[in-house]
C-alpha cells in the first residue's frame, strides 16, 4: 500500500506543478475542520474535529486518521479518536475526510494538530521507567533518576486504570540499589475483562523534573510466582513430576521448565513444556491447577533434585519474556555418595570404640576410688612363695605387690583427707 500511495502522491505533485490549468483527476472533499486535541486520565489523548463545511451532499463521510509516517492508519466514519500514548514525545496526528472507505481514494488535504510533552528539560525526566505484573496481584515499577536532578529529589508515581476509575498514587516508594521503586495492588480475577491498559506517570512534588510516561499493556510484563512441586513418583522407569500452578493463571496460558539435576552423573538437564499432561491417567487428577510432568529417561537408583519455572505464553499474553523464580527443590532416589559412605562407615565405628574405653577405664577408675581394693596378705604370700625358680611368675608378683601397696597409700590419704575435712 505504502508504494503505490507514494507513487501516486509524487504523481500528483508533477501533475500539479507542470499541468497548470489541468482538473485534478478525482473529486476531493474539503479538509475537516475544528480540529483539537485533549488528555484524559494519565495519557489517553483524544483528538475531535469537526465534519467539513462545503462536503458533496452525495458523499457519505469518512475520516482517515494517522501518525506521521502513516503509522496506524484508521477509516472511521467517527468525528473523534482515541489513543493511550506515553507523553514523553511529542505526537501528530493528521485527519482528512473521503467519501468512501476505499484506501485508494485520495482524501482530502490533511490537517494535523499535536501534543507535546509536559514542559520542563527532558534531561530531568526519570529513566529506565519500567514496570512489572507480579502474580497479575500487583505492579512493580522501578526507574532511575533523570540526569540534572538533584539527589534528594521526591518523586511520586501515578497510576491509572479503567478498573480503578480514577488516578490513584503510589504509596510507598523505595530505594533498590540504583533504582527507585514503588508497588501498588492491581488484581486480574482470573475470569474478568481486563482489557485496557495500565497508565504510569513518575514525576516530583516540586515539579522541578518534567513527568515520565509509561503504558503497561493489560497482556504483558506479567511475572508469575513460582510453583509449587506436590510430588515426585518413579513408575516404569520415569519420573512423574506433580505441581501446583500458581494462582491466578489458566494452566493453558503457561509455559513450564523443568530442571532435573542428577547428582551421580552430574547431569543438568531441562526440559521445555508446551502442554504438561501426563500419559499416566493415575496423575491426571481433578484438582484444580495440578500439572503433571513426565520426565524420560531419568535413572531411579539415583538421587535426582527436579525444580519447575514457569513463564506466560502467546496463547494469552502478548509477551513471554519473564519467568517466574524457580520452585522450591524436590529430591527423589537413593543418595548414592560414595565417599560420604566410606567415611560414614570408618568413622562411626572408631568414634564408638574410642567412647567404649573412655568409658571403661572412667568406670574401673571409678570403683577403684568408690571401692578401695582390700589387700590379701594371704594371697601375696602364698604367691611369693610358691613357686620361687619361676622367673616371670616372681616378676608379676613383685608388680601386683608393687601395685597394690600403691593403692593402700592412695586409700590411706584419701581417708585422711576425709578424716580432715570432716573435723
Ligand atoms: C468550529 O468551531 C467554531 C467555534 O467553536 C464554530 O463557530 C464553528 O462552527 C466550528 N466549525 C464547524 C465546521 O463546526
Ligand atoms: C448527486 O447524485 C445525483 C444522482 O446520483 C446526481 O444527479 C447529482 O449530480 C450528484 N450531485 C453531485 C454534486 O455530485
Ligand atoms: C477502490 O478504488 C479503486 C480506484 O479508485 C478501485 O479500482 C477499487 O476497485 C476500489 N475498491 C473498492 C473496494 O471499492
Ligand atoms: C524531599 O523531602 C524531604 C523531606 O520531606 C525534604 O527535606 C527535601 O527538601 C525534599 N526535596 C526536595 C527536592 O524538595
Ligand atoms: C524471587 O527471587 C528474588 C531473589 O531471590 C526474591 O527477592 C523474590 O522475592 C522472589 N520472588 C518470589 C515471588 O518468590
Ligand atoms: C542444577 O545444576 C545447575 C548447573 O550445574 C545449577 O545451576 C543449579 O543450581 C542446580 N539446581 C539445583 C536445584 O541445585
């Protein structure tokens, strides 16, 4: 369409200038008039016009609207259109009449009325103004401070939304590291018509900077939570992985990734979702926003660590770019560690002997002191002298005597001690 127009209209210019007295070749209406423009809401511009005065009586008016460079070009027979657009630039749109909707017939002359942005240096406006759906529960919007601002500049958000009928602020705003942020509550009901789209306005109480502009389509910038994984299962050598969707989505409207981590092999694999359904009927439960999973191939005799992430699609949302954080980990098979065996199974056994004779020689040292070994002189004797040639016999006589008079004084002192400590 763009080249035969372009043809046409440089056609036209040569047919003008050189023809001179010659009729232009089709009958055009007279361009509109009135034209004005106005801005509802945060950026909902609306430009009117009126029909033009001297039109044919046998034409049955249309209106051709566009942006420069014939950008969303529109044929309505209505005196008015509307648009959401961001103010941060400076907008045109051109409007002529035709008789028909036919996009050939060359319009009438064009008139073109503009907006432009707030007063105030561009250079002060906020940057990097950009917003987040989490959960379709509430929007985050984050932004940096334009460049000539002064740091302790007090900025406000504005937020607007058919839903909410009127312009509301942004309460609480924060600093993230270089960023500014603020969130505020807006909630999709799962079943609801939430078309249009979510207009952000960030500027400063001062009025020192010139406002920033933002529109968040209804169908993007969405961010789900994470969901929730209800169960691993092994059955004929794969893994049915079971999740809990989060809320506020249709399963159809998510894409899912799910990540099986093998900690034997070392394996980091991922699997991409499209439509999760289980082959295995067992699975496919009437519960409201339960998934199921097969995963091939995994080995059962392993220790196998599965996440989930998921992310909106095309089938409902305009873009599919954010994922939601990754799900809390679930692990399923046998730890197959080797060298935490191995270690396990030396070290239990000389810990427990080491705490055996501890404990044995605490207790033999314990009677000793509790229960003072009475001496048998008639014992020592008959040994000393039984058997005299016995070399090793007179040795280990020698050291039970020895040893046993060591203990007769250990006694006698300790009884001494008492005897003292009692007086
Ligand atoms: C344009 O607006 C002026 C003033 O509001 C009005 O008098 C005039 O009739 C309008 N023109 C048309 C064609 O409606
Ligand atoms: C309007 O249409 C009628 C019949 O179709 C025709 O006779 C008349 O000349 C037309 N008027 C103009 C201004 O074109
Ligand atoms: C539009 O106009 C062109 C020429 O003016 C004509 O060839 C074409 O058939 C028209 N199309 C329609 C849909 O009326
Ligand atoms: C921002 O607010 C603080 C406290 O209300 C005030 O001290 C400061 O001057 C304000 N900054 C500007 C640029 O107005
Ligand atoms: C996602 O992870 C980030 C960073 O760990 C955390 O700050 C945020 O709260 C998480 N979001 C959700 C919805 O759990
Ligand atoms: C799985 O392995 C990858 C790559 O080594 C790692 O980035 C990821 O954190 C692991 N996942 C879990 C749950 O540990």
């Amino acid at each position: 369409m763009e080249r035969p127009a372009r043809l046409y209209g440089l056609w036209a210019l040569l047919f003008c200038a050189g023809g001179g007295g010659l009729a232009a070749p089709a009958e055009t209406q007279p361009p509109v008039t009135n034209l004005s423009v106005s801005v509802e809401n945060l950026c909902t511009v609306t430009w009117t016009w009126n029909p033009p005065e001297g039109a044919s009586p046998n034409c049955s008016l249309w209106y051709l609207s566009h942006f420069g460079n014939k950008q969303d070009k529109k044929i309505t027979p209505e005196t008015h259109r509307s648009e959401e657009v961001p103010l941060n630039e400076r907008i045109c749109l051109q409007v002529g009449s035709q008789c028909s909707t036919n996009e050939s017939e060359k319009p009438s002359i064009l008139v073109e009325k503009c907006i432009s942005p707030p007063e105030g240096d561009p250079e002060s406006a906020v940057t990097e103004l950009q917003c987040v759906w989490h959960n379709l529960r509430y929007m985050k919007c984050t932004w940096l401070p334009g460049r000539n601002t002064s740091p302790d500049t007090n900025y406000t958000l504005y937020y607007w939304h058919s839903s909410l009928g009127q312009i509301l602020q942004c309460e609480n705003i924060y600093r993230e590291d270089q960023h500014i942020a603020c969130s505020f509550a807006l909630t999709k009901v799962k079943d609801s018509n939430f078309d249009s789209s979510v207009q952000i306005m960030v500027k400063d109480n001062a009025g020192k900077i010139r406002p920033a502009f933002s529109i968040v389509p209804s169908s993007s910038h969405v961010k789900p939570d994470p969901p929730h994984i209800k169960s691993l299962s092994f059955q004929n050598g794969d893994l049915y992985v079971q999740w809990k969707n989060p809320q506020n989505f249709y399963s159809r409207c998510l894409s899912y990734q799910v990540e099986v981590n093998n900690t034997q092999a070392k394996t980091h694999d991922i699997f991409y979702v499209e439509e999760a359904k289980c082959q295995n009927s067992e699975f496919e439960g009437n519960l409201e926003g339960m998934i199921c999973f097969m995963v091939p191939g995994v080995l059962p005799d392993t220790l196998n660590t599965v996440r989930i992430r998921v992310k909106t699609n095309k089938l409902c949302y305009e873009d599919d770019k954010l994922w939601s954080n990754w799900s809390q980990a679930m692990s399923i098979g046998q730890k197959a560690n080797p060298t935490f065996y191995i270690t396990t199974l030396l070290i239990i056994p000389v810990i427990v002997a080491a705490a055996i004779i501890v404990l044995l020689l605490y207790l033999k040292r314990l009677k000793i002191i509790i229960f003072p070994p009475i001496p048998d002189p008639g014992k020592i004797f008959k040994e000393m002298f039984g058997d005299q040639n016995d070399d090793t016999l007179h040795w280990k006589k020698y050291d039970i005597y020895e040893k046993q008079t060591k203990e007769e004084t250990d006694s006698v002192v300790l009884i001494e001690s008492l005897k003292r400590a009692a007086q």
